[in-house]
C-alpha cells in the first residue's frame, strides 16, 4: 500500500481486457493503483502486453489456479468485466466465497441476466445497455418518472420527475407537499443548477426534482407529483423488466 | 419424471435418449437450432433453441415443474450458472451440473450444487486401471 496524492492504494484484480477492462486498468494505474488485467485471448494479451507488462496476465480469468496466480487473495476489489456474463458470474461467487474478497463489481452483457446476478448476490453491476436506455428514457418527453440510480443492497432508488404547470405540486412550497411513505424530496433541478430542497422551497413549472424513494413507492410519488389526466404516460408500473428497479 | 437437459451434445442427447427409453419425459435445450439432429429421427421429447442461462428458455423448457434437470453444454460456467438458476429460482431440487474443471467443481459442490467432474472420474478410473495391472515388464 502506498499513498498517491492522498488516496490510499488499493490492488484490483481484473478480468477481462477488453475496451471496458483496458480503460479500467489503466485509469487505476494513473491513478497509482495496483492491478492485475487477466485476459484470455492470446491476440488481445499480446496487443496489450508491451503497455501493461507485468501487470498482464495470460490466461481463464474463471480457472481458480489462474486467479491465484493473478493474487485474488490479496485482492481489495475484484472487477469481472469479460463479455460472457456466466464467466462474469462465477469469477464473482469464487472471489466472494472462495477468497472473501470484500467487494467485487460485475458487468452485465445482456440485460435479460440482470435477474441471475441478483438472485446470486453478485451486486454491484454495471449494464451498459440499461445504462444507456435509461439515459434515453430521459430524453423522451413522455417519461416523467425515470430512475437514476437503483442501490439494490440498501433498498432505495433515486428518481427524477418532470413537473409541468399541470402538476398538483406546481407553485407549492415543499413543506406544503404531504409525500408517500418512503419517499423524500431531496433537490430542484432547474435551468441546470441543483438546489438543495429547502422547506420554503417552491416548486416551479419545468423543475425537475430528485426524490430518493423505496423501491414500490414510485406510483404514490407520482400521484402526488404529476397531474392526473395523462395516466398513459406513467411508467411506474409495466417498464421492461430491465430498467430500474424490479 | 420429467427431465430438463440443457446442452445437446454427446453426453446430452445420449441421457436423453436413454430416459426416454426408461419411460422418462424429456426437454432439451441447446443454443444450436441444428443440435436436435443428436437425438435421431422421431424423438419423442421436447427441444428448444436457446441459451441455457435464459430464464424465458428454462421455462419454455418446462423448469418450472420438472423433476430434474441436468446441465450438461461445453461450457463449465454455464453449467453451473444453469443449475444454480434451476436450483435456486425454479425450486427443482434435482439440479446437477456437468462440470469438467475439478476445482470449480469442488467449489461449487461445497456451495451446494451438486457436480459431476468427467475429468476426476476419468483420472481415478484410469489410475485404478494402471493399479489393476499386475505384470511388470521384465
């Protein structure tokens, strides 16, 4: 362990170097970490080799001799990144119950998986591709509910809403506004500063708030927050399995 | 009994030949729509194409009330996934997987899900076969 500009070091054993475990690895590294990349294609271990050196290693990142070569049991934090999401799911169980690593971060290749890192326990996961929809639900006018952030061990989402001067909400201060159990208005976004919800705070037409809620509170929230006549466009309920929280 | 296989290859297709045979119904999966081939003309059971890992698959399958299942692709991880999902999701409490890494066998057994390693059987057969040999080459 070494300190680099106030951080302490870490060591990371990675798996997978493709463009997501590459980028990973050498992001750690400026960053005066410790890694490990273990790839196993041959050609991608030698197009990698000259840049990472001993900091490489060639081989089945889902072999349990290949992570004890590449240090798993002195490992703070395990990143399986590779392209197949059971090599993913198994790299995660051996690092957990095998070596007891503390904290070990999954990819998600195909979001129809997500249920199966779940049931596991293999949190947290990153999907690119739900990461991405989200980020396009976002963009669309019809979506006034949309989810942030999902913190599935602590049992609670982030969710933006759209106010329009329609809304119940529009014009009311936030001490005026009797939310649902389980949800708590926490800031203003408008004009593209954040404004910590204050108790005078006033709600205005085309602020959009951030509400930290308990997942299965969304639809309450919405009853509260949105104006009635456009149930249509309510996406508490029926999204794709995929998105947000279950 | 009804019996899922996942996987249709040598050992796949061969056990579900032979439980349909013992009277058993079977289903089975493979991501290859042309591995049903394996199982000759006229079988009788059920075949879906598919990943083995797909909870819409298992299903379609008949996981979901099945007395068995058995994972047996060419892929160790899948297979332990699979029978994990099988196992812990679909509630069948026969899951076993085929699994040819001994030490990811060993693993996951202690983990609870039962594994059968070809590779350790194949080994201790072997090493009694050479035991077994009495005669010394003089």
């Amino acid at each position: 362990m070494s300190d680099h500009e106030g951080v302490k070091a870490v060591f990371v054993v990675i798996v997978g170097g493709g463009k997501v475990g590459l980028n990973v690895a050498r992001s750690l590294v400026s960053m005066g970490h410790e890694v490990i990349l273990v790839e196993r294609r041959k050609y991608r271990y030698d197009l990698l080799v000259e840049e990472l050196e001993e900091k490489l290693l060639l081989g089945d990142g889902t072999e349990i001799w290949v992570l004890e070569k590449a240090g798993i049991a002195r490992a703070d934090l395990v990143v399986a990144v590779t392209g197949d999401d059971e090599d993913n799911l198994i790299i995660a169980q051996v690092a957990k119950r095998k070596y007891g690593v503390k904290k070990v971060i999954a990819r998600v290749n195909n979001p129809r998986n997500q249920a199966t890192f779940d049931m596991l326990g293999v949190e947290p996961t990153i999907c690119a591709t739900t990461n991405i929809l989200a980020l396009v639900r976002r963009e669309l006018p019809e979506h006034k509910l949309v989810h942030l952030l999902t913190l599935k061990r602590e049992n609670l989402e982030i969710v933006e809403l759209e106010v329009s001067e329609h809304s119940p909400v529009a014009g009311k201060a936030i001490e005026e506004i009797t939310l649902p159990e389980g949800a708590l208005l926490t800031a203003i976004l408008r004009g593209g500063k954040a404004h910590m919800a204050r108790m005078k705070a006033v709600i205005e037409p085309g602020d959009y708030v951030l509400c930290l809620v308990e997942p299965g509170t969304e639809k309450d929230l919405i009853h509260v927050m949105l104006p009635e006549e456009a149930p249509e466009k309510v996406q508490a309920e029926g999204e794709p399995e995929y998105l947000g929280g279950e | 009994m009804y019996v899922v296989i996942a996987g249709c290859g040598r050992v796949g297709s061969a056990l579900a030949q032979q439980l349909i045979s013992e009277g058993h119904q079977v289903a089975v999966i493979d991501e290859d729509p042309e591995a049903f081939t394996q199982l000759g003309e006229d079988f009788p059971g059920e075949f879906v194409t598919g990943a083995a890992i797909d909870w819409d698959i298992l299903e379609e399958a008949g996981v979901d009330h099945a007395d068995a299942f058995v994972a047996a692709t060419d892929g160790d991880n899948t297979n332990i996934v699979a029978t994990q999902i099988a196992k812990e999701h679909f509630g069948v409490q026969c899951a076993v997987a085929r699994v040819y890494d001994p030490a990811r066998a060993e693993l996951f057994a202690e983990a609870g899900i039962r594994t059968v390693c070809p590779t350790k059987d194949a080994r201790e057969m072997l090493a009694e076969a050479v035991h077994s040999c009495q005669i010394t080459r003089g």
